[in-house]
C-alpha cells in the first residue's frame, strides 16, 4: 500500500467523515419526507387545462367576441355562462370538437355571448373574460373558466383567481388585461355596455339559461337551447350550409 493510500485519511478522520456523510444523508431524507408529506397551500389557484387551451385555440384567428375567420359561411352565437356549473358539461364536450372541425377550417366562427343563468349580466367572471377579449384571447379565458369552476367555487371568484386564469393564457399578459379591466371594467364601462347588450340580445332571441347557440348560414338559421350536444350543433350547421 502506498504511503499516500495511508495517509490521506488518518483513521480517525475517516470516522468523521463517515459520521458526517451519514447525518447529512439523514438531513437530505427528511426533507425529501417532509417536501412529499407536506399539505399544499390551500389558498394558492391550481389552474387545469393551460396546455389543451393553448392547443385548442392557438393558431385560430380571434378577435373580440369572435374565434374563427370573419369570412366564415356559418356562424355560431354561444351564449353562455362561465359561471354556471351546469353549463359546463355541455361547453366542454362540443367547443373542442367544434373548433377543431368547423372553425380552425374555416367553415365556421363562433361568437361568445356572456349571458348568465342567474339572470345577472355583470357577474364577475364576465368582465375577466371580456378583458382578454379585448386582447385576443377570451375564448381561452373563457374556456379555462369552465375547466376551473372547481377551484372558483373552492377560492371564490375574485382579482386573484381572475388574474390567474389570465396568467394561463398564451401570450396574454397579465398586466395589460388588468389595465383593461381597470380601465374598461367600471359599472357603466365599456364592458358592462357590452355585457348588458348580450343581456338584452338573448332576452331578445327568447334564450333560456343554460347554455344556448343560433345557428346561421346562408340556409337560415336554427336555434338550440339547454345545452345543444355536439351532434344536435353538427346537423343544425349541415342544414344552414
């Protein structure tokens, strides 16, 4: 044996080495236990569906109300609510469908009409979904609003949850869309005018809370109420063509 072999480490030092190896192995264990044992912060937003939002939509002309060309034979007026739990079902099974078949074609745009179930114009959801409207991206808003209504109801719908979905949102940035809805957001604003102005339009059109589309096209126009399943929307877009 060598006499560096020897040397390197007195005996007595290789003991303190040990020793210290083994404590800092256990330090490192009880945190990893106490990193995956730990509760997560109830109060933190835990946003679902980003990647599908941004898949969905990414790539599809939008603007305003509208997702889908402007130029589009058929369109499609979805009035609905984001805050309405019983809406949600139908939104979700028919909008990607939608979207992936008819609208980034083409042959269809759909247009986002706010209109509540509780027969409030101005709820709170709205105006965070008109906001990004106004930016480009309300139908991702809008559509991240119904795949989170969980966390909505288990947070509450407030500035933090709101700016939260807007932070899910592609590109959109979070401080341009609250400048909007700071600007644009006040009672008697720009967006409770436009709010109010779906109100009276589905009023108008006889829409029945929970979830409606009219259907137009150079064959007419159908209107479904309740919730249309996609299959119902699909023959009603065959028949207006």
């Amino acid at each position: 044996m060598s006499e560096l072999a020897v040397d390197a480490v007195p005996r007595r030092g290789r003991i303190w080495v040990i020793l210290g190896l083994a404590l800092a192995l256990a330090a490192l264990g009880y945190a990893i236990v106490g990193l995956s044992t730990r509760e997560a912060d109830p109060s933190v937003v835990r946003v679902a569906g980003i990647a599908d939002a941004q898949g969905l939509f990414g790539g599809v002309p939008q603007e305003g109300d509208r997702v889908g060309s402007a130029d589009a034979p058929v369109s499609i007026q979805v009035f609905n609510d984001v805050q309405c739990s019983s809406c949600r079902a139908a939104f979700l099974a028919a909008i990607p469908s939608l979207v992936e078949d008819y609208v980034r074609p083409g042959d269809v745009q759909l247009l986002m009409r706010h209109y509540s179930a509780a027969r409030n114009a101005l709820e709170l959801g709205f105006f965070g979904a008109e906001a990004a409207a106004r930016h480009g991206y309300g139908w991702q808003y809008a559509y991240l609003f119904f795949r989170n209504q969980g966390e909505a109801e288990r947070l509450g719908i407030d500035e933090e949850l709101m700016a939260s979905l807007a932070g899910s949102v592609g590109e959109l940035e979070v401080t341009e869309w609250k400048e909007t809805l700071d600007r644009e957001g006040e009672v008697g604003g720009p967006i409770a005018e436009q709010l109010e102005g779906y109100a009276e339009l589905g009023d108008e059109l006889g829409i029945r809370a929970g979830g409606a589309m009219i259907v137009n096209g150079p064959g007419g126009t159908r209107t479904l109420q309740d919730g249309p399943s996609l299959a119902r929307i699909e023959r009603a877009i065959a028949e207006v063509e």
